[in-house]
C-alpha cells in the first residue's frame, strides 16, 4: 500500500515535486498540494491532474478530510515559514521532508546517512549545493580524512526564484555546516553563484578537499561510486572531467588537494532541464520519502 504525502508549497519546487511524485513514485501517493496563491499555476495544474489542492496554507490543510490519510508532508516553502509549519504537523503527529534551509531538524543526503535519521519527525534536506556536493566530500572522507572543503554552486540565475534570491545567507550558512556534519570535513565553506548568462547554463558545481595523504586511485574510485549512487535517484548528475589531485601544505602539513567538477541536469519533468539545482533537491526529497515509506 502506497503512502500518501501532501506538498505545501505551490510554486515551482512543490509543483515539480507534485509530478515526480505522480510519474515516477513506488511508495508514494500524492495526497493534497496546498498553496496561499490562490491563482497559482502549480495549484491549477494539481487540479487538472486529479489531486486535492487548496490555497488556504496550513490551517486549511490540517482541517482537509485528506489530511487524516497523510504521514509524510513536504515543506516547500521557506525557511521561515517553515518554522510554523513544523510546529503544527508535529502537533498532528506527521513526519515532514524539509526543503527550504531552515535547519529544524537533522541534515539528510539519501546517499550518505538517511539511514542514521529514518525516525526523525523532521528531515532537512540541507540545500541544493548540499544535495549535489556533500556526496563527494563524505566520498573522500571515507578514504582520506578531509580536514577542509570548499564548494563553489553556480546555477542559473533564471532558476533562481523569490524563495531561493530571499534564502541565499541560509543556503551559504547550512551548507557550510553540512559539509562539517554530514560530509565529513573538520571545516567547511559553501559559495553560490547566480549565473545571469543566456541561453541559462545548468547547474555546475566545485568541490575542493583538502585532506591527508591518500591513495589518489582509491579516492577517484569512492568518488566514481558516490556518482553512481547519487545517479540512482538523479539520473543528470555526473563528472564534468577526471577528478584532479596536487599535493599541498595546509598549516604547515603536507596533504592532498582533490578537485571535482560536476554538473547536474534536471530531468525537466515541470522544471526547465539546466534548473538541475531545482530538480536535485526535488529528486533527493523524493527518495528520501521513499525510503521512509519502504521503511
């Protein structure tokens, strides 16, 4: 039996979500979509597809005969609003995927310790650098122990909305911390750049770790498994080139530089294909959710 899940949030994350959910889901059965623009084009859509929607927020959601049937609710939105939002499905017993940068509850990359979390009432789903690049540093971690990393996401400035433009300290901020947390690296720094150029360039990102000496064959290799991994659920993430490796001296220590480049497609189910950044926190959100259903 499937598990049915509501989408609060109607604009372009939620609705592409709403669509994964539809075409592509195992586990899961799209519930209610709820918006507070009641002329929102991802609200008309849901309707046209035969799903529940209102955009009466949260208080008409927690009060939709829907709602009584629903485990797992998505929070698209902000990460301000999100704080109310949690408040109130915790009181309702409901168990909520986080996809703004609010950072309520633990930090989740499916590839790395969704395992560790599968009970947590909320699950932040980090960023869209996060998704993409936290892999890659826990992938050289696992071999050499990652003493400082740095990532660098340039995405469209197209793909970028009013959430995101409005969260940009937020992204920087958690980010950084999950690279720590999550990835693995005694200290971590996360960059965003919002690429004005035309025809819009999809999402690229750099990693650079700087770790202890390693095996340089040995790291490619977790890093191409990582890849694989995260491929799984993100057919369009993949390796730009070959990882690069250079010795250097990091506070008086000799260590490694690693340098990976990648790029994420979006799989432009709602989302244009270069928003990739859109469409790894979507995919990422979706298995997430899967796996808690299987679970």
């Amino acid at each position: 039996m499937r598990e049915k899940v509501a989408i609060i949030g109607s604009g372009n994350i939620g609705t592409d979500l709403m669509i994964k959910v539809l075409r592509t889901a195992r586990n899961l059965e799209m519930g209610v979509l709820v918006g507070i623009e009641a002329g929102s084009d991802g609200l008309a859509r849901a309707r046209r597809m035969g799903v529940a929607a209102t955009h009466g927020g949260i208080d008409e959601l927690v009060r939709m005969r829907e709602f009584q049937d629903i485990r797992i609710v998505f929070d698209a939105t902000s990460a301000k609003a999100h704080a109310r939002h949690d408040a109130v499905l915790r009181q309702h017993g409901r168990q909520v995927i986080d996809l703004t940068p609010a950072s309520i509850g633990p930090y989740v990359v499916p590839v790395v310790n969704l395992g560790e979390h599968l009970g947590a009432p909320n699950l932040s789903m980090v960023s869209c650098g996060g998704q993409a690049t936290i892999p890659i540093v826990h992938a050289v971690d696992r071999v050499a122990r990652v003493r400082y990393a740095e990532i660098v996401a340039s995405i469209a400035s197209k793909s970028a909305g009013p959430g995101t433009r409005a969260n940009i300290d937020e992204f920087t901020e958690t980010t950084a911390r999950a690279i720590e947390s999550v990835g693995g690296a005694r200290r971590g720094k996360a960059i965003i750049v919002l690429n004005p150029a035309e025809p819009p360039l999809i999402m690229r990102d750099t990693v650079f770790c700087f770790s202890e000496l390693g095996d340089t064959r040995a790291i490619a290799a977790s890093i191409q498994r990582m890849v694989a991994d995260v491929q799984s659920y993100v057919p369009g993430y993949r390796l730009k080139q070959e990882v690069q490796f250079e010795p250097f001296i990091l506070e008086g220590v000799e260590g490694l530089k690693t340098s990976v480049f990648l790029e994420v497609e979006g799989a432009a189910h709602y989302l244009p294909a270069y928003a990739g950044n859109l469409d790894i926190m979507t995919s990422a959100a979706l298995a997430t959710a899967e796996r808690l259903a299987a679970a």
